[in-house]
C-alpha cells in the first residue's frame, strides 16, 4: 500500500471517477448551449473531490440525499451516464423518465432520494430517512449534502437541531463553495466559520480539504463510522469550489477572474494526478487510458440521449395522484 495506505487499483478508481465527472459535466455545458438540454443546469466542475472521496466511503445501503447541483452524485452511486443524460434531454429512458431534469435526479437501487431544487430542502427529508431507519433498527447513515447557501434557512437549524436532539444517524456534508449562487460567504453569513454552528446544537464538526479526494474520503469513513456506531449525528465542512458560474445562466459578475484562476491552481484532478506520480501510481500511458474510457462512456450516453424517445402525452398525468388503499 502507498499513498495515505491507497493502492494503486483505487487510487486509479478515485481519479477516473473525478475524470468522469469534469467529462461529463463538460459535455452538459456542451449539449447546453447546442439546445439539447433545457432549463437549469448547475455544474460540479472543481467540486470532483467532493462527490468521489465522501460516496467511496458510503456503504451501498446508506442513503444520499443531494442539492441541485447533483450530476456528480448521481454518477458515483451508480446511475448509469446514459440514463443522466437521457434525464437532461428529458427522455423517457432518464432515471426519472425526463420528468426531473437536471436538478431532480434519482435513484431507489442507489438510494440516491433525489437532487432537491430548494435550498436546505433535503435536510429535513435526511432527518425523516434517518428516522426512519433508527426506528426499523437499520443500520445505516444517511449522507446529506447541501451548500454553505443553506446554512442561512431555517430548515438547516431546524434539522441539526431535530438530528442531535433524536441522536439520528445523519452525516451533515456541507459543499461550502464560498457562494450561495452569487453571494460571497462574508456577505451572507454572519459567522464564516461554518464548523461553529453545528455546536450550537451539540453536533461534532471538522473542516476539511474539499479539494483532496484522499482527505475527504479518510474523514467522512471515519465519520460515517461514528454516525453508524450510534454516536449521533456529525459535521463536515468540505472547502472547496466551483469553477463555472453558478448555472448556465449566470453571467458571473461577483467575482473576479483572478480569483477563479487562483482556485484552478488546486484543481482537485490535477492535484491528486500529480501527488500520485510523485508515488509511482500512474503514468501518462494510464491517464491517456482513462481518457479514452470516460470520453467512450460519455459519447455513449449522449448517442443513447439522442436516440432516446420521449414519454408519450398519454402517460402526461401518470403519477400525479396516489392511489386510494383498497
């Protein structure tokens, strides 16, 4: 073992992972602005680390709760990149047959329970999900992600508040990325020093590097194993940042070009690239490999988007309404 006791097999693994990502989103920004894709679309270009280091240290029946900004997530839990892309062009073959798009992206075999286009919105929905499995005697964590934006709304107080309160099984990971859409940290937040409110409620909180896929996945293992044990719930705060505008619609005028230039120096890809040479992991002939498979699989999934039908107008109010129990 090398490399923060990483083998070479998953070291490689993290990176494609990463790769796949920055690819896929890439092709999105792409697809985006040749019409195909519609509505919002939030990008995860420079947050790689985030999405890879804490799903790798998740086990298969733990659940995941996201925001909108989701696309990573959804890949690393196992969706299929062709049923993403299908999402996106909103074709009946997307994981929610074209009917959620970008944001509401979904998977019950991947426990995936939906990106969530509210701020803060899926934190009372973690809070219910870890409920419900401390009530069943599951043993399992649920992982919440969500941005430094909804540390602002009641919905997170509340929901920290309810989760130490209950001693339920929920690991907070807030994807502080110095911007709630285009407001700075200090603009909008009163305290900057987001591992301080949780212990308003009582709730253990570490910072993290959330551009170091390898530090991201020892902490949240380490925290995950915590929550699993019946110690509570805990705090994450992984610093990290975009490098896209918020949406393709954003025209990005709250921050500097400077500023956007110096984080792409910690490019969380890049970074992780060469600490791995440096320890004889991978080569230029392993990294032209990973190359070639992710932009075959991120070809692929546009082709199967392409070709993809739509859902037919009859199944138009399907799943509108529950059905009465009988």
């Amino acid at each position: 073992m090398t490399y923060l006791d990483m083998s070479r097999e998953h070291a490689t693994e993290l990176l494609e992972r990463m790769v796949l990502i920055r690819r896929f989103e890439e092709k999105c920004a792409e697809q985006y602005s040749a019409g195909k894709i519609r509505g919002f679309l939030h990008l995860y270009v420079g947050e790689e680390a985030v999405a890879v280091g804490a799903l790798a240290s998740l086990r298969p029946d733990d659940n995941v709760v996201a925001t909108y900004r989701e696309h990573g997530h959804a890949l690393i839990r196992g969706i299929s990149p062709s049923a993403v892309m299908a999402e996106m062009y909103g074709k009946a073959t997307g994981c929610a047959r074209g009917r959620g798009g970008s944001m509401h992206l979904f998977s019950d075999a991947g426990r995936l329970f939906g990106g969530n286009a509210i701020v803060a919105g899926g934190l009372p929905i973690a809070c219910g999900l870890a409920l419900a499995d401390l009530m069943s005697k599951r043993e399992a964590v649920t992982a919440c992600f969500f941005g430094d934006g909804a540390t602002d709304e009641g919905a997170y107080h509340e929901a920290l508040n309810l989760a130490s309160l209950w001693k339920l099984p929920v690991l907070f990971l807030c994807e502080n990325n110095l911007y709630a859409m285009g407001t700075a940290l200090e603009r909008h937040a009163a305290e900057t020093d987001l591992t301080r409110i949780p212990a308003a409620h009582r709730i253990p909180s570490e910072a993290v590097d959330g551009m170091d896929v390898a530090a991201i996945e020892r902490t949240v293992r380490y925290a995950a194993d915590l929550v699993r044990d019946g110690a509570g719930p805990r705090f994450l705060e992984l610093r990290t940042y975009r490098f896209r505008a918020h949406s393709m619609y954003d025209a990005e005028r709250y921050r500097s070009k400077d500023e956007v230039a110096k984080w792409m120096e910690r490019d969380p890809i890049t970074m992780f690239e060469r600490r791995l040479r440096q320890q004889g992991l991978i080569d230029d002939t392993l990294i032209s490999q990973i190359e070639e498979r992710v932009a075959n699989v991120v070809a692929a999934a546009v082709d199967a988007a392409e070709e993809a039908p739509l859902e037919p107008v009859s199944n138009l109010c399907r799943d509108l309404y529950a059905r009465a129990p009988t």
